[in-house]
C-alpha cells in the first residue's frame, strides 16, 4: 500500500459525529445502510430511513429534557437498535455510555450511576431486571427505553414511544436536530467507555467527537473502503473498535450487516458475503479451524483439494518471499511480499470463504492530530483501490502495513482485524 505523510485531510474533518451522519444520510440518501436479521431474512434499510428515525429518536431525548454533553447509557448487545440509539444520542448532543450486555447488575448500576446517565437504552427485559433492582441508586435516571423488554409506559417505554415523543417536539421545533448538530464543538465528549482498569471499580475514558470524526477520516482516505463496500459487523459496539467501524462507515458509506451472535458468525458470512469484517485474532483462528473441520468430515475429493490448494499457496509465497507482485490462478494481483496471500487465495476459492484471509500487522505512531490512528484494517476482495475524484493514489502514515490482505475476486470476502493496543 503506498505511503505519504500528507495529512492535509485534518483540514477537511467534519466537526462531530452527529454532522458526520447527517451529512452521509444527505450524500447517499437511497443507498443500503444497514441489514440485520429479521424473521428468519434481512432487512435493508437505507441511509435515508435511518436518518428519519435517528431524527425521531434523538427529537425524543431532547423532549425528556436531556442536555449538553449528559449521558445517555446503552446496555446491549450488538444490533441496529445499538446503532440507532448511539447515533440518536449524538445528534441530541449527548454522550453515550457504553455497558456491555454481560455486566453483573451491581457494575451496571455503578457504571450508570457514576456517569450520571439520564436515560439507557436497554435490550430486553433482563436488561431492565438489573436497572430496577438498583433503582434507589440511580436519581439521576429519568426513563428506560427499551428494544425489545417489557413496557410500563412510564419509566420504562419503548423505542416507538421515545419515536412518538420525538414526533410532537419535532412538529414544534422542526429545526432542531440540524440546530443541535451545528452547535456542537469538537472536543465536545462524545462517548464515556468503562474499562475495568488495573484496580478498584470500573473507570470511564472520555472520548471527544474529534476522536471518533478523526478515526473515520484516517480510513477514508487510504482509499480502501468505498460505498460498494459490505461489512459484516458483530463487534461489541461497548468497545472502542466498534465504534471505529461505525465512524468508518459514516466516513466512507458503505452498508453494514449486523449481528451481534457470535456463535453465527460463520453462517451469516456464508449468507451476507461481505467484502471484509473487523474482528480480533482468535476469531480468525477459530473460523480457520471451523472450515478446516468441515473439509475434514467431509473428505474425499473436495477435502484434497482444499489441503492441495493450501499446499501449492504457500510454495508459491514461500518460493516468492522477495519477488515483485505476481498473479495467482484466479488472475487476481497478489503481492508476493504478502505474507500467505497466495496460500489464503486458493484455498479460499476452493472452499468458497475467505474465513482463512491473512490478518495484517501493523506498526503505528502518533498523528499529527494527537489522535490514536485507526485500530482497524481492510483489504478488498476485488482487488487494487480504484481512483477515487479528488483523492490522492497515496495514503497517510498514520498506519504503516507489514503485510496486507488478499486481493483476489475468489475470495469474496476480506476481513480486518485490529492488533490489541
């Protein structure tokens, strides 16, 4: 991948994520944002329908008072709902508290009472459950609303309801999202994330907008992610590099397929076929395994082929450690100073999944803007970057690659993966 040092995209960046929505729900209103399951398919929604009850969602939260920089706690696992409400309490103003879904009752209730929340979403009823039995330690908490738990049309409601009390003060303030979006500062508090810390109770990080606007555009302009892209996300959105892919997504555009079960990774990419995905390294080596395990019951012919294509791979990368870019039987350009890339290629069209793609490492260093780079890679399945108008052949530093992914069409699907700060 190439490398510059220019970094005159700081100069261009969208002042906070709630701009940064608006203005990709604007620019590609009819295109697919989101995909999640549903009844047994999936449902497609686009950037234009999630505006309109991001929109509601948000009118809804201003309604029941909640200001400035004021928190707003999410305790869910991954799924649209997650998204909606944490792009809702952007462009309300607020700051989301993240609280993974697997949180005891007493860290949950500590969590929100330490940060003040006024107002959490929760997914289901056993989310509730550990709200209500630390009710009396919660005065700062107005309303829980809920995706999918039980309602008592007061201090617990629905999504539709916070929806219906977003209608009544849009229709009087019909401005007021775009108002709210505009007043927002940069270093404005985005998001609080606990961690566990090394001792004592949970510790909430303070991350600005700039943080997340900063992480968007990083990615966006290394030209490796475009509107045609798919992403296949189950990352806890509760984490920081969930939140990275959703800020790159509102960066480049492309739709995302959500869920959250991570015993259904696998099924789904056989179904949703994206172009990459963002996970850690033990899931790679797990879904390795998984396919390996298929071929292996299934044996005879197809079994051969899969360990002979493997074997051929890395004689071809072995035999090539230094070697300019070649091309692989499938006719895609694979670098030969890509570790494995041959390998993952062939085995990868033979077994119709790219779960075994080679997972980049990466050195990194401090950018211009203070900021973290972004803790995310991607290689498309369809090989070299296309020129994109108005956009550099080059890629700021901020990110230095060893090793890239996959570029082969066979593949049909590449993943990144973020190495552990």
């Amino acid at each position: 991948m190439p490398v510059t040092y220019d970094t005159s995209f700081l100069d261009r960046l969208a002042p906070n994520v709630a701009a940064l929505f608006l203005d990709r729900v604007e620019r590609t209103p009819d295109h697919e944002a989101y995909r999640y399951p549903r009844d047994g398919g999936w449902e497609s929604v686009t950037w234009r329908e999630t505006g309109t009850r991001v929109r509601r969602l948000a009118a809804g939260l201003l309604s029941l008072g909640i200001e400035r920089e004021q928190r707003v706690g999410i305790a869910s696992s991954t799924r649209y709902e997650w998204i909606l409400a944490d792009l809702a309490v952007m462009c309300a103003g607020a700051a989301t508290t993240t609280v993974y879904p697997s949180t005891n009752a007493e860290d949950t209730a500590y969590i929100l009472s330490d940060s003040e929340c006024r107002v959490v979403f929760t997914e289901d009823d056993e989310q509730i459950a550990k709200v209500k039995e630390h009710k009396a330690e919660l005065p700062h908490l107005l309303r829980v609303v809920t995706f999918d738990g039980t309602t008592d049309d007061s201090w617990v409601i629905d999504l539709e309801q916070l929806g219906e009390l977003g209608d009544a003060y849009l229709a009087e303030h019909p401005d007021v999202i775009d108002e709210v979006a505009a007043s927002i500062e940069p270093e404005q508090l985005a998001t609080l994330i606990y961690t566990s810390g090394t001792t004592g109770r949970p510790k909430g990080v303070r991350l600005q907008h700039r943080s997340w606007v900063y992480e968007g555009a990083a990615i966006d302009v290394m030209d490796i992610l475009h509107e045609d892209d798919l992403q296949f996300l189950w990352l806890p959105m509760a984490h920081s590099f969930g939140k990275v892919l959703l800020s790159t997504q509102l960066a480049c555009g492309f739709a995302t397929a959500i869920d959250g079960r991570v015993e259904k990774i696998v099924d789904n990419l056989g179904v949703v076929k994206p172009t990459f995905m963002g996970a850690a390294p033990r899931i790679f080596e797990k879904a390795h395994g998984r396919i390996v395990t298929m071929q292996q019951s299934e044996g005879g012919a197809k079994e051969k082929i899969f360990n002979q294509a493997f074997k051929v791979g890395l004689k071809v990368e072995d035999s090539g450690a230094t070697a300019s870019p070649s091309r692989c039987r499938c006719g895609c350009s694979t670098g030969s100073s890509t570790s494995w890339s041959s390998a993952r290629c062939a085995s990868a069209s033979v077994a119709g999944c790219a779960s075994s793609s080679p997972v980049p490492r990466r050195s990194t260093r401090t950018s211009p803007s203070g900021s973290t780079p972004p803790a995310s890679s991607s290689s498309r399945a369809t090989g070299s970057p296309r020129p994109r108008p108005g956009r550099s052949s080059t890629t700021p530093t901020s990110t230095r690659w060893a090793r890239s992914g996959p570029r082969c069409p066979a593949a049909r699907s590449s993943w990144a993966r973020a190495t552990r700060c």
